[in-house]
C-alpha cells in the first residue's frame, strides 16, 4: 500500500509485480499480484480501445 500511495499511483499490477520482486524479494507472480489488488480494491479503470478508423462497409 505504501508503494501506491505516493507520486501519482500510476501503478499497475504488472508493475507492481516488478517492485515487489526487486525491492522486497518476494517470489511471486503477477496472477498473485493480480487477485490482492482487486481484493484490497486498488486496480485502476481500465482504458478504454478506441479505433482510429472504423472499419467501411462493403457495398
């Protein structure tokens, strides 16, 4: 928690995976990381996909 509470929370669950396994050496994996996040209900909206073109009809 206190990784996400500074400097924005921009932080995903794949990121914080990252930091997880480099700063505090923990074996685990981004699924892992995945399901505690949406328990504590920290996971951002997700974005989302806008096409730049749609696709045309055929005649």
């Amino acid at each position: 928690m206190e990784l996400i509470s500074g400097d924005g929370y921009n932080y995903g669950y794949c990121k914080l995976t990252v930091i997880l396994r480099r700063e505090y050496k923990l074996k685990i994996n981004k699924k892992k990381v995945y399901h505690l996040c949406k328990k504590l209900d920290i996971l951002r909206p997700q974005r989302k996909i806008v096409t730049k073109h749609p696709r045309k009809q055929p005649f």
